[in-house]
C-alpha cells in the first residue's frame, strides 16, 4: 500500500495526495499546488531537509553513531582492513579477492609519478603558496594531461582515470608539502605501501631508504580509512553538482577540494588546536566551559551537522593517539584534550544539545605529532576523500536520475525598473 501525505491550502480549499516514498516526497510534485498563483516550493538552506540522490556508498544514522561503508562498520574496517582495501570497496560496492587488491595495489602504484610538466605547474607557485590552493589547481590541471577522462562512459576510461587520481594525489600532495619547505621532490618508491610510500615523499632525507615505524604506518592507514567518505557533505555535493554538468574527474574533484578548503568543513582541526593552546592547561577548562555556556567561546571538535551522538570515528582516532604519541612523545594539548572531553561528556548543557567529539577533536594532535604544519591538514583529509568522490562521482554519471543541478531562489531584488540616461541621475 503506498502511503500519501495530503496537503491542503486553507485559503483556497485547494488539496493534493502526494506519494510518499522512501520517507521523502518528490519536490516537483509541490508544484500541483499553487499559493497565490505561485507553484508550491520548499525553501532550505544548506540542503538540511533535502535528498539530492539515490546513493548506495555510505549509511550514516547520526542518532546512533553509525558509518559504513557499502553496509560495513567503519570500525571494522580501521581495525582489519588497508585504506586501498576500503578504497576498492567504496568504488566497486564489494570488498575485494586476495588477487583483485593485489592487481589494484598494483594499478595504483604504477600511477603514482607525475606529468614532468605539472612539475613545473608547481614551481611556478609561490613558496608560501597555501598547499590547499596548489592541490586544487593542479588537480584540475590534470585533465590537460588526461582528455580522455571527458568520455566518463567509457568504463576503462573511467577505471584508467579513478587509478591515476588515486595514485598521484599523495603524491601531489608530499610535493606541495616539500615546495613550502623549499626542499627537494622525492619520488615515489614502488617497493613501498601506499601510506608508507606518502611519509616517504614527505619526510626522507638523506638516508637511501627511509624506513618508517609500522605504527606510524598503520595510524596513517585508520586516518586514511575514516577520511575516505562521509555522505552528501558539502564537497561530495561540490563534487555531484559540478559532475552534473558533464564534466571530467579531475575537475569534479578539484571542486571538492575547494570546499574542503573551507574552515567550516575540512579546516575545523586546526581550529580545535587553536583553542586546546589557548586553553592552555587542564585547570583552564572550567573558566573555559563557563565562557561558552554563556556564549563567548565556541566548542571546536564538538558537535556535528549530521551526529547527534558520539562521532564513531572520533573514537577510533581517540585509540590512535597513544600508538603515535609512543614513538614521537606525548603532547600537552592531549591532557587539555582528554580534560575538555571528559567535563563536556558529564555536563547537562552539552548532554542536552548532544553535543559529542567529532573526528576533527582529536585528528589535529596527531597530524601536528607527525610534524605537519597546520595548513598541511586539510591536505591530509583531501588524499583519503579522493576515494569518497571518485565513487560518489562514478554513482552520479551513471544515475539514470541524473539531472544538472539547478536550485531554485526566492528573488528579493527591485521589481522592474526604468533604465535612467547617466546624465540624469541622482
């Protein structure tokens, strides 16, 4: 039986039965209903109310502290799984065979070099150039070098491409990273993992090999995992929205990284560091507290758009902290951090508004342990999601339900006007 939800207009006595399906209606059928002559629209900002697309990637119950992908636990998959592994997953909809992740490891190692050409892209940049910018303009530059990524029918095409980006955005990425600090470009070694191959180009010196510790590697890999993909957030939907237009990869997901760059959405680590040093120390926090009960400071770290329950991979970060912090010594921040959270958890103004950890709490610590500037953190969040949009892109070109994005207005500008000569006006 197909459920309706009637709506009725009291001053026209107007009345329409809409279907109701999947706990959404469908927009365009608001338009059987006029008000004041005008079809029945919805109006929400930031999209808070508003389903743009069937997606079979991600599940998020922000109630219960849920994630998965393709229906696995995100913690299951930190905990067993390599973020190449879970890359797979996301782009294929299944976990793979021993031999398919052992070709697709192999797929993505043999991209990882860049265009000698985007090479000097580079180096035109300032040496103070924000390493966000600079990834976002030369992933876009890559479709100079890859045209056959505008075909995105061509399924080998499509794979060929997704490879690539996969493949080279560590690697684009350690050398933004290398250019800030007016060192040389290290080139990937194919003899080490991906997320060892990354704090490879990042951090080798002058020694032949560089070897980095496995914990480090495996921290990377769970920071990686839990990055990989979040829903419809505001850089998916970057991504979708500029995928709707019939553009390539490399410029949807250049679109990606733009919003990311905002400090609302991949910038929001940063902002918790700032705080915990503003803090200063654990007998800070109450004074602290009070000032944001009374509206003075800001949480950074708590609270999320979509959960309304403790983070789950908030969580899982919150364990990787101490493997990090083993090897490259215990921050100070960590003890404001612990202190912040366990007041917070116990106070009723937070418990009431459900404010919990997110995944930027506790994030941030870890990346400045590594010895990563502040800039450098939103990079680190771009590299994983690239994996997240490339399947949320290859979902959107293949919708049958695709449409170019196109949002309505509610215009509040001057009614029609009389073009007045320069001479004679005002």
């Amino acid at each position: 039986m197909t459920e309706v939800l009637k709506l009725c207009h009291e001053a026209t006595g107007d009345e329409i039965s809409l279907p109701v399906s999947e706990g959404t209606v469908r927009a365009t059928d608001l338009l059987q209903l006029k008000v004041r002559g005008e079809p029945l629209a919805t109006f929400d900002p930031g999209f808070f109310n508003t389903a743009v697309c069937h997606s079979a990637i991600t599940y998020i119950d922000g109630d219960e502290g849920v994630l998965q992908y393709r229906g696995y636990r995100v913690e299951d998959l930190a905990e067993n799984s390599t973020y190449l592994e879970t890359a797979y997953l996301l782009l294929n909809g299944e976990l793979p065979t021993a031999g398919q992740l052992a070709d697709w490891e192999q797929t993505i190692t043999e991209h990882r070099q860049l265009p000698d050409k985007l090479r000097i892209l580079l180096n035109g940049f300032p040496y103070d150039a924000h390493p966000m910018s600079m990834l976002m303009a030369s992933t876009a530059a890559f479709f100079t070098f890859y045209p056959d990524s505008q075909d995105y029918t061509d399924l080998a095409s499509r794979a060929l491409n997704i490879a690539r980006l996969i493949g080279k955005m560590p690697t684009l990425a350690a050398f933004c990273y290398r250019k800030g600090k007016a060192k040389p470009y290290v080139d990937p070694d194919d003899s080490y993992g991906y997320c060892h191959n990354f704090l490879a180009m990042l951090f080798k010196q002058a020694e032949r090999k560089y070897a980095a510790d496995p914990r480090l590697i495996r921290a990377m890999e769970v920071l990686f995992i839990l990055h990989a993909d979040h829903e419809q957030n505001c850089s998916t939907n970057a991504v979708r929205s500029v995928a709707s237009s019939g553009n390539d990869l490399y410029t949807c997901v250049s679109a990606g990284v733009g919003a990311l760059h905002g400090p609302l959405h991949g910038g929001a680590n940063e902002a918790v560091l700032k705080m915990l040093r503003e803090i200063g120390s654990p007998d800070q926090i109450p004074e602290f507290v009070a000032a944001v009960k009374r509206g003075e400071r800001r949480m950074m770290g708590f609270g999320h758009r979509v959960y309304k329950n403790y983070d789950p991979r908030a969580k899982i970060i919150r364990k990787a902290v101490a493997d990090v912090f083993d090897i490259t010594g215990v921050n100070p921040l960590l003890r404001v951090a612990q202190e912040l959270e366990k007041i917070a958890l116990n106070d009723e103004y937070f418990a009431s508004r459900k404010l919990y950890p997110n995944v930027d709490f506790y994030s941030g610590l870890i990346y400045e342990a590594l010895g990563f500037p502040p800039q450098m953190f939103t990079v680190l969040f771009a590299i994983p999601r690239t994996a997240g949009w490339l399947a949320q892109y290859q979902e959107c070109v293949t919708d049958p339900e695709l449409r170019i994005a196109r949002p309505k207005q509610i215009y509040t500008g001057a009614g029609h006007r009389s073009y007045v000569p320069i001479a004679e006006r005002g």
